[in-house]
C-alpha cells in the first residue's frame, strides 16, 4: 500500500508537471505572439505566478477530490490508473501542438479507471454535470462573448488614435493581463493535482478527514512552475499564430477575459478548462476586430480535440486499471508510463538529434533563439 501510494503521488507530480508545460500557452501565447513580452521573461514570469496562484483557493481541488466520483469507488488503483490516462493524453496532444484540457484529461482518466472498477455507478453524474460539463461550455462561451464585447469597446476608445500608438500601448497593458492569466492559471490547475494527491492520502488512510496538506500545495505549485517554464511551444504557436494573426489590442482583450472567468470559476470551485477559455476569447477578439482573418480549420480541430478529451482520456485511464489488474500490473503500468512518455517526447526529433539534444531544445533558452514561434 505504501510502495503504491508514493508511485501515485509521484505520477501525480509529473501529471502536474505536463499541465504547466502544455498549458503555459494559455497564459504567454498572446503575449509572445503580439511581442509584448520577451518569450523567456515570459515563461520565467508566468512560472513564478503559477506558483503563487496556486496558494490562492482549495475549492477546486475539494470539487476534483470528491464531487465527479463516489468515494466507495476510489482506490489507489483507480487514481493511479487516471493520472496515467491523463498523462498520456496531455503528452499525446501536446506532441501534436494542440491545445486540450489538461483537467477534463485528470478528470476523464479518473473517471475511466472508477468505470472500469465497479462500473458506471462508480460517477457522480449529478456532480459531473454541475461541476465540471455544464461550466465547461459556459465558460468558453463567457470567454468568446466577453472577449468580443472588450475587443468592440477597445476600438470605440481607440478610433481616433493611430494604429501604432494604440498597439504600443495595449502592447504594455499586456503584461498586465498575461500576469493575471498566469495567477490564475495556478489557482486553477495546480489545484487538481493537490485534489487528485489528497485524495490518494485519504484512501491510504482511511477514517482521516478530507485534507490538503501543506506539502502537497508547495509541492504542486512547485511542479507546475517548472512545467511552465519549460514551455509547451508546439501549442503556443497554435493559440498564439494560427488561430488568428493576434494583434496586442486582441491579446489583451483575451486575456482580461480569461483571466475574469478563471478567477470566478475558481472561486467557486469549477475546475474548468484554461485552454478552453483562452482559446474562445482569442477566437472571440479576433472576430471582433476582422472575422474574415480567423482559421476556422484550426478552431474546428481545437473543437474536435476538445470534445474527445474527456472520452479518450476515460479511455486510457479504463485500460490502466485493467492492466493494473493482472499479476504485477502496477509494475507495469509505471513502466509504459514511462515508455510512452518517452517515446511522445524523444520521436519529435530523433531523427535528426541525439538524446542530449533533445533536452536542449526542451528549454527555453533555445526554442525561440533561430527563429520566433517557428516550432
């Protein structure tokens, strides 16, 4: 039990290590794209308030603990077998630059691996559908129209002013609002693995009230932080570059938008998606400003990667715990963790860099340093 407990809480780490590096573009794609912000100043920047953020509120992290799946469903198996479900859903999708939910990814895995315990009693469908789904489309819905009304009130105030002066400016609010984006990126996400590691401790020792220890809330800001600053660059470039050609004036409309949503969400413990929001109120300033410039292709993909999340992540997490099942199957499920994660990971390039070379363009330091964006 114990031997099971620390391979789940250290799998837990490392699931909150690929939410900071896939999902740093939500909080410093705009920012980058539009230049307002150097791209390792802004990495550096948006890890140290994920951090922060993350000491902020614990109510998503009590909803992701015990408001999808009932409590008598929960072993350490099922929570093993969903965080590697959401691990190599996260990896999978950040190998192909798209941006998905890292949460329905933990809350899907979860959810997959309980299914495949004791069937489909083992979900709160109720809590389900007011936690997690109904706010899932509302936010990203607020996001778009929020986004836009802000875009159309940017243009009002600035008609008369040049095109340059304007840009320069919101080019510095900017800073502003990806700052907020990024705190509130880690009130929001870091809490689910803090949620998902409470979780873990309680089902190891049973009889104790729900918890979240002070260690596991360092500890997931902290694994976060350094997942931010290693940076999903593939995905900024998807947010940043191709949904549409991001001026600052949009990308301080999006993030301030963003930003409001994650914070109120939050509040009231919603685990919902960053990525989602983020990606509706870009789509929602850049309508605003010239609908004719958007690529309705990538935001179709991003739509089609958003709906297979929590199915295919359920999925994964359900093959798991089935194979946690046979004879030395927690052995071999920390063993494929590894081997795909691996292999996403070392694919991109090993055809033209050794291993070594790999990590190195895993930081920032030079992912930006040839050409900007160009991923």
């Amino acid at each position: 039990m114990q031997e099971l407990l620390i391979i789940t809480i250290i799998l837990a780490l490392f699931f909150d290590f690929t939410n900071g590096f896939h999902d740093t573009a939500n909080a410093i794609a705009t920012s980058v794209s539009t230049k307002a912000i150097p791209p390792k100043v802004a990495v550096f920047g948006a890890a140290c308030l994920n951090f922060l953020g993350a000491f902020v509120s614990l109510k998503v992290a009590t909803t992701v603990a015990k408001g999808v799946v009932n409590s008598q469903a929960i072993t350490l198996e099922v929570v093993l077998a969903g965080i590697v479900g959401a691990i190599i859903w996260n990896l999978f999708t950040w190998r192909i630059g798209m941006p998905t939910s890292s949460s329905h990814a933990l809350i899907g895995g979860v959810a997959g691996a309980a299914i495949m315990s004791v069937g489909l009693t083992a979900i709160n469908w109720q809590g389900l559908l007011d936690k997690v789904l109904i706010p899932s489309i509302v936010a990203p819905v607020l996001g778009l129209i929020i986004a836009g009304v802000i875009m159309l009130i940017i243009m009002l105030i600035t008609r008369k002013a040049t095109d340059d002066k304007s840009e320069n400016i919101f080019r510095r609010l900017q800073i502003i609002s990806a700052s907020f984006v990024a705190f509130t990126h880690g009130t929001n996400d870091a809490q689910k693995t803090m949620g998902i590691i409470a979780l873990a401790l309680l089902v190891a020792h049973p009889g104790q009230a729900f918890d979240v220890p002070l260690w596991v809330i360092i500890s997931s800001a902290l694994f976060m932080a350094m997942g931010t600053y290693i940076g999903g660059w593939r995905i900024i470039r998807t947010l940043g570059e191709r949904i549409v050609d991001l001026k600052p004036r949009q990308g301080f409309a999006a993030e301030t938008a963003t930003a409001s949503i994650l914070f109120t969400t939050a509040s009231m413990g919603f685990p919902v998606s960053t990525t989602h929001t983020i990606s509706s109120s870009i789509l929602g300033a850049g309508l605003a400003r010239r609908p004719g410039r958007v690529n309705w292709k990538i935001v179709r993909n991003i739509g089609v990667a958003w709906i297979f999340t929590l199915p295919c992540a359920a999925l994964v997490g359900a093959s798991m715990k089935a194979l946690d099942g046979v004879p030395g199957g927690h052995f071999m499920v920390l063993v494929m963790t590894m081997i795909i994660a691996g292999s996403i990971v070392l694919t991109r390039h090993w055809k033209r860099e050794s291993f070594v070379q790999v990590l190195v363009r895993l930081a920032p330091i030079d992912r930006f340093s040839r050409k900007s964006l160009k991923v």
